[in-house]
C-alpha cells in the first residue's frame, strides 16, 4: 500500500510534540486537556490499550481491505474527523485543510457548529459529503435555519450532541481566559510573540470566528458580548422532546454524539435515530465518567445489529483504531489526532495524519491476518472481555 507519510512524524505523538512548539501555549492547552483533573482524559487512550488481539497466522489470507460501509457510502478507511471547536485559533483554516484531506482520502469530516468555518464552505470544499454536527440552539428558528443549511448544503450525516448540558470545568482555559466569556490577557499575548509563524499566518487568514453562527450574531461583539451570546443561543442539554422534531425535519442519517450508557442508547434506537457515537467528549465534561471504551462494551452487546455504533474518545493510532473495532465499534472518530497534525504540519498535516493512521492500521490487520474490517472482533483475545469487566 503506498502512502506518504513526512518520516520526520511517525506518530501522533510526535505530531503533538511538534505541535506544541509552533503554536502559542493558550491554544495548544485548549486542543490538548480535559477538564478537572484529566483524570478521564488520560483514561481513554490507557483503556484502549489495554485490549489486545490475537494473530491467526496459518490462516489463509489474501489481503487486507480497509474500507467500511456506512449509511450507504463505502469509506476508504474506518475512521474520520471528529468535531472539533475553534479549529482556527489552533491553526488558520484547520477545517478547510482537514476536510480537503478526507475528502481526497474519502473518509468522513464532521464540521462543529462552533469551529472556525460555515457549513457552505466546507459543503464546497466536499462536494456536499461532510456531515454536521449540531449544538442545540435554544431557539427554534435558529434551530431549523441551520439544519435547513446543512440540508441545502447536501450533509449526508446530521450529529446531535448530548454530553454538553454544562460547560467543562477546565482550569487551563480559564487561566488562559479561553472560557466563556472569553478574554485576552497579557500572558496570551506574551505567548502570541513566541509564536510569529502561527501570528502571521493567523493575520494572512483573518481572525477566527464562528462562521456558522455569524447569520445570527449581532454586529461588532466584544468579547463579554460573544460569552453571553453563546450563552443565550445554545442550550447543551438534550432530552427526547427535543430531539422529536429534529428527527422530523432532517431527511438524512441522524446520529447521537456522547452516548456513555446502555439507556441512552435504547432510547436512541426508540427515536429512530440511525447511529450513535459512543463518547465522553475527549474527557472534556466529565472527569468522574468511565472511558469511551468501557462504555462501548455494554452497548455493543446490546445494542449490535440494531443501530450504527461508532467512538471516539482516546484513539490516538492505527492500533487503537484495531482495538476499538474489535471491542465493537463499527467506526471510529479521532480530533486531537487531526488538529495534532495540522497544528504541526500546516496544510499538509491532513494529508499526512491521514496517511500515518491508514499505514498504522493496515500493517496491523496484516499482522494478525485480518481480511476486512468487520473481522477485528475475532481476533479479540477472549480474557478481554473478562479483564474489561473486572479491573479497576
């Protein structure tokens, strides 16, 4: 399989270390903690890990296909772009430069409502193939306007978010007064100076802003203005009575991001909701909460065959990819990995992170012998299931 990849960076965490020398302090903190304590955010990636396969080398094998099917389009690969906020401010047109990149490698790009670019944009840059995710508004204008766009713009995909009914306590980012509402303090600026590539390019692009929303953002915001702008227009929390009408209008897929337990998972195939993505938003919310993973077992036993399962959460290579796939995700989603990339590598961070994660996970299916994508959950060691249930 011949895929470039800038042999400088042979891993995501090479990409995050040179990441946080060409970006200021304030953003990489942002891209790169949790909330409270981490506690969960470095649980993810530790519980991935702890799954492991087995080969089955005297099997007859012919080759290994990575691409999956899903909601009808067949990927090249089982994993894509995760959402992820204020794209911009880690890196000037971040979501321009990660959609291109799976466009061209024809995997999924999921553009947040609240990162650094409008849902048309990224609908042209992807020929109308990136899905989008929505943070509920409290209005319902602003609500069907913008789903309204996403269906003009072609989205295939619309993702409704349920773990964000508060905002993370998150002390990095309100020290670096990048909590709502946000400010600019002298620190920030201090760190802006260190960085006078990420300034520059930054003032070439423009200030980022949240494009989506500007149709419905008064003119000339300060930043006390934005904060409580933000605050007045979503409302995180999600019950069934909200997600009724969304899944009335929206005439394509619908999928439930932040599933972490069996029940919501119920309810979500009950309101005929096509997928869910397991997830604790990056260990962004809930510092006490179990791991994506953990989570995924439970529903993945109950809930297989009845709706589309995906994760994300703690991936951070081609083998947790594996690991997630044999641990019952149909698909799974990385974003720090991603911003990682093009925080380090600019305009072809993209590319590039897309190509190490597909070498990453065919040398692994090679590996252990496994033809298609859907055959991980055979090569998973069968302790797994025991240790899963029983440590910690």
């Amino acid at each position: 399989m011949a895929l470039e990849f800038d042999t400088r960076y042979p891993s995501i965490g090479d990409l995050r270390d040179r990441a946080r020398q060409r970006i200021p302090r304030f953003a990489f903190e942002y891209l790169d903690g949790g909330c409270n304590e981490d506690v969960n955010l470095r649980r993810n990636t530790s519980d991935i890990r702890e799954v492991t396969l087995i080969p089955q080398y005297l099997t007859e094998h012919l080759g290994s296909d990575m691409s999956t099917e899903l909601f009808g389009h067949t990927y090249d690969a089982p994993f894509g772009i995760a959402p992820v906020g204020l794209q911009g401010l880690m890196w000037p047109k971040a979501p321009e430069i990660l959609a291109k990149a799976a466009f061209d490698h024809n995997i999924p790009f999921i553009l947040s409502t609240v990162t650094t670019s409008s849902i048309e944009t990224i609908a042209e840059i992807t020929e109308g193939r990136a899905w989008f995710q929505l943070y509920h508004p409290t209005e319902e204008s602003v609500r069907d306007d913008i789903i309204q766009r996403a269906r003009v713009a072609g989205c295939p995909v619309l993702v409704i978010l349920c773990d964000v009914p508060t905002f993370g306590f998150r002390p990095r980012d309100i020290r670096n007064g990048l909590a709502m509402p946000p400010r600019m303090n002298l620190r920030n600026i201090f760190q802006i100076l260190l960085r006078p590539n990420w300034a520059m390019q930054t003032l070439l692009a423009g200030q980022p802003n949240f494009e989506s929303l500007r149709p419905y953002m008064p003119k000339g915001l300060n930043l006390k203005q934005l904060g409580q702008f933000m605050d007045q227009t979503f409302s995180g929390r999600l019950n069934e009575e909200k997600i009724k009408p969304i899944r009335d209008m929206w005439p394509g897929k619908l999928v439930l991001k932040g599933v972490a337990s069996e029940q919501d998972a119920q309810r979500a195939i009950d309101l005929g909701i096509d997928g869910i993505i397991v997830s604790n938003h990056g260990g962004r919310q809930l510092d006490a909460g179990q791991s994506s993973i953990r989570s995924l077992d439970p529903i993945a036993r109950v809930c297989r065959d009845r709706i589309a399962i995906m994760m994300d959460s703690g991936i951070r290579s081609g083998p947790d990819i594996a690991r997630t796939l044999a641990r019952g995700a149909e698909f799974t989603f990385l974003g720090r990995a991603f911003m990682y990339g093009v925080a380090a590598l600019g305009k072809r961070g993209g590319t590039h992170t897309i190509s190490l994660l597909k070498s990453q996970l065919h040398q692994i299916m090679e590996q252990i012998c496994c033809q298609r994508v859907q055959n991980f959950p055979q090569h998973l060691e069968p302790s797994d299931n025991v240790r899963m249930h029983t440590s910690k």
